[in-house]
C-alpha cells in the first residue's frame, strides 16, 4: 500500500516547497523505497503550456509530452523516476474532467458539487499519480488561505481520514523571519498552521524557512504553540547550494520522523551519491564564462532547467560555470559587444517575433569568431536562418513564424512543405492553422563520425520536444553544399542535430536536451559544451599574455 506525505505552504509562497518535497524524496530513495511524485496546482489553466514564462517560469516537458510546473523538474533532478502526465494536476484539468463526465451522465443526474465530485476527482488524481510506489509525496502548490486551494486541501484531508492517520503523513513548510535587530519572529508560524488546522489538518512535520538555524528556545515555542513535536519542527535554512538540501533534511532526521509515521520498513540513510555532487562542485579545476542569450532572462525561472544542465556539466567536468544572461533585444540595440571575453555562446528556446535578430547576431558572433556555441530549439532554428543568409546569401531567409511572407522559409510548419506523400506545397497551398505541438520524447539517429554521435556515444538517442516549427528539407542539399551538417534525424526525416565541421564546437540541436539532466548523472552533451568552453578558454590565455 502506497504511503502518502502531502506537502502545503504558508505565509509566502516560493519557499522552496518543490526542493523540500524533492530532497525528501532523494532521502527516502535512498533508504531503499520506491517514490513518486505529484505536484497539485490551483491554478484553472488546464496546464501552463500557455503561460508566460515571465509569470510561471520554465514549461517542464515530460518523457510522455506534458506541459508541467517546473517542479516537475526538481523532482526528477533529485529523485530517480520519470514525471509523467500523471505527476501533475491544475484546477483547470480537474473541473475539465468533472464536467466531462458530468456531460456524459457519468454522475447519473446528481447535482456535480465541489464536495464530493471535485474532492474525489482530486482523490482519485492523486492516486493515479502515486502507481507503485511505496511513498508519494504530493505537493499543493499556492499557500494555506488561498481561496483556489481550498478543494485540494479538503482532499488530503480526507485521505487522511480514509487511509488511516499511519499512512498519511502532513509536511507543511512556512517562513520565520528575522526583524530589526535580529529578532527570530514564529507568529507567521503559528498563524499558518492555525489557518491549517482549522480545515481539519495537523502538521506531522513543520520545516521552517529560515536564515539560520532554529535556536532549540524558538522550535520549543513553535512546537507548543502549533502541537507539533519538537523534533519535527525542522530548520530549512537558506543553502548556498540546493543539492545540500538532501543532507541537510536528513541531519536533522527528518527521514527517520517520516519513516516513524508511516512505519516503513527502510534501510539506513546512505547519501554518498549527493555527498560526492558537493565535493565535486567545491573542487573545481577551472572557470568558464557562458552567455545564454534569451527571451526572457529577467526571470531566472524562466530557463531553470537549463542553468541546472550547465551546473551539472560543470560538476562533471570540475568547471565552474559563470552564466552571464544576455538579454537578446539588448543585442539588437547595441550590438554584440556583450559577447566579448565570453567562452562559450548558448541561444535557447522560446517563441514569438520579439528578439530573434539579436539571437541570429549571437549565432553570426559565434560562427565568425570561432567560440563554441549550443543552440537548443529555437536555437537551432536560428543557426539554420544565419547560415542561411550570411553563408548561402539568402537574406530573405527567415521562420515562417516570424515572416509569412519570406522568399527562404528554411524554418516552418511540416504543413508548410511537406503534405502527406511527402511533395512540396505551393506558397497559397500553406495552412494558416498552425501545426500541432511536437511534444515529448523522441528516437534520433545519430550519424556516425559527427560531433554529435562523439558527444554522444550513441547512434540512437531519445530526448524530449517542444516546438511546432521544423527546419524546411527541401533547403538540405543548399545547406550541406555551403558546408553545413546535419548530423541525426527523427525516423520520420525531420532534423534533430546541425552542426559545422570548419568550427571547433557548433552545435545545435532541436529538442531539450535540459529537461533529462541530473546533478548525479550531468547530460554529455552540455559535459562536452562546458569542455570545449574550457578548450577555447585556455586557448585565450596565451593569446592574452602574448598581447
């Protein structure tokens, strides 16, 4: 039988609740139990593939093709399993289900209510999500108070009461702030979990956000004032590196409290994994600076998982990675001056007209000037429009997302230039429909003696998508003939890898290579990207000195 641990916040949010539920999670696996994760968001969008990333942040795409809330990708980062559709649930999904069956007659006439039909559906999510594991840890995003996480709550708590209170355990992570002088304030504390208890939740286990450590005086007045045992008021306090988090938790016990009141049979907590991820990170041997010139660079979030991939590479290879974000309409304002002294030049995703010139300057800077360069999604579509109008000379060359009208479209929709026996279409033939999202995780083959198959090791790879625009193949034989490379293919023809023999590292790729890299296990081909920002680092040196 699955064990459930639910994880709510109060006071704030963006306290850390994914990393906390994902840290605990690392923990318990490593005891030797099977954990899966499920994130609850309130939010009425279906799911956030919509959503700006300057209000949610970095879209997480699943092995299976679901939009998610990039928590998802903590959870994977930390814990080994694979987010599913299933991992994550939003009000706008639950309604969505409920009035389907409700308009099917599935509900048999009956007056559809919030209580049961909405509770149970949330039930029954959560349980689809758990599968086989031996402990689900769910995570109800928002806070305590909020008035569109009400039925979600009201769920657990009643999985509280059917499942019987030892196979439900309720983490609830609020913040204690320091005031003044340095006063240690528990009222947000106390008030949060009175806002809990009073829908019907006991906290088990209170983590406390915090600068430092809890004095054991301010963890006695939290657990009196909040019937919480003393032991399980636990400190989260502000790391300097996420992935000490696991180690931290678990020196406080909190592993062994969980373990207690669930009644796991566990094995002893073994961390040697995390252990060495910190050691290899305080014990670089060099440093790169990487510009990723992007869309949406204010807000960090908005490319988590791809600074987290360069962090990985950097503990695989023992380099520390300076990212220096490089807002690509600046570029178009003043010029590409900002991508001096860099070691390496990383376009990423994204979508819509706004910036793209400035990303197609970044590539031009990096192809001329010999710096290694990764382009992921939209980067390599932006390498196919460079190269296109800076080496072949067609300078209409263009996306059909951004000019509908270009003379070259060289990036655009399958039903832009293909139909279904593979014939191209005529200019009036073209849909104005859109295409459909590729979406998840696909096949490529690797051609054998390219860059990308010495990166990867591998003729066949699986990694996942998000785009609807494709590189055209009918400009293949124009681009290979000026010397550019495409080196692996969907089986279905369509370009997943370019790349450009005469550079010493050009690569760029269609899908999101970020999304399945871990901190234990990095991605190669961000290993080999930090490698050869380290290459032309090193070169820069005696050219530097001889000046």
């Amino acid at each position: 039988m699955t064990r459930f641990v639910f994880v709510t916040g109060g006071v704030v949010s963006s306290l850390g609740k994914g990393i906390a539920s994902a840290s605990l999670g690392a923990i318990l696996e490593s005891r030797g139990l099977k954990v899966s994760l499920v994130k609850l968001d309130p939010y009425i969008n279906v799911d956030p593939g919509t959503m700006s990333p300057f209000q949610h942040g970095e879209v997480f795409v699943t092995t299976d093709g679901a939009e998610t809330d990039l928590d998802l990708g903590h959870y994977e980062r930390y814990v080994r399993y694979t987010a599913s559709r299933n991992s994550n649930f939003t009000t706008g999904r639950i309604y969505e289900r409920v009035i389907a069956k409700e308009r099917r007659g599935d509900y048999l006439g009956a007056t559809v209510q919030v209580i049961p039909h909405i509770t149970d559906e949330i039930k029954r999510c959560i349980k689809l999500g758990a599968g086989e594991a031996d402990v689900c840890m769910v995570e109800i995003g928002g806070t305590v108070g909020d008035i569109e996480s009400l039925p979600f709550l009201e769920a657990i708590r009643q999985m509280g009461v059917e499942l019987g209170r030892n196979n439900v355990a309720f983490m609830h992570l609020t913040l204690v702030p320091v005031v003044g002088g340095g006063e240690i304030k528990t009222k947000p504390t106390q008030h949060s979990v009175k806002e809990l208890r009073g829908i019907g939740i006991q906290p088990d286990v209170l983590l406390c956000r915090c600068r430092d450590a809890l004095p054991d005086e301010q963890r006695r007045k939290i657990a009196l004032f909040t019937n919480v045992e003393e032991r399980a008021v636990i400190s989260a306090v502000d790391a300097d590196d996420i992935y000490k988090i696991p180690i931290l938790l678990h020196e406080q016990g909190l592993d062994d409290i969980i373990v207690d009141k669930l009644r796991l049979s566990a094995q002893p907590t073994d961390l040697p994994e995390w252990r060495a991820v910190i050691g290899a990170k305080q014990a670089s041997e060099a440093t790169v600076n990487i510009a990723m010139v992007g869309k949406y660079v204010q807000i960090r979030d908005s490319y988590i998982s791809l600074n987290e991939a360069l962090m990985h590479a950097g503990i695989k290879t023992r380099t520390r990675v300076k990212v220096h974000y490089v807002e690509s309409t600046d570029i178009e304002k003043t010029g590409v001056g900002c991508l001096a002294g860099m070691d390496a030049i990383l376009v990423p995703g994204g979508f819509g007209e706004r910036g793209i010139e400035g990303k197609i300057q970044a590539v031009r800077y990096a192809r001329e000037h010999k710096i290694p360069y990764l382009g992921i999604c939209l980067g390599m579509q932006v390498a196919c429009i460079e190269f296109a109008r800076d080496v072949l000379g067609l300078e209409g060359a263009n996306s059909t997302e951004f000019n509908r009208a270009t003379p070259d479209p060289v990036i655009a929709l399958i039903t832009e230039w293909r139909d279904s026996s593979g014939e191209t279409k005529t200019r009036d033939e073209r849909s104005d429909l859109g295409g459909t999202m590729r979406l998840g995780s696909q096949a490529s083959r690797i051609e054998p003696g390219s860059l990308a198959h010495a990166v990867y090791g591998r003729d066949v790879i699986g990694e996942r998508h998000r785009h609807r625009f494709e590189f055209n193949n009918h400009y293949l034989d124009r681009m290979r003939a000026g010397g550019f490379r495409f080196s692996a293919f969907s089986d279905d023809g369509l370009v997943e890898i370019v790349e450009l023999p005469s550079h010493p590292w050009f690569v760029a790729v269609q899908f999101h290579p970020e999304f399945t890299s871990t901190p234990r296990d990095g991605h190669p081909l961000f290993a080999g990207f930090v490698r050869a920002a380290r290459q032309h680092a090193a070169q820069q040196l005696p050219q530097a000195a001889s000046a």
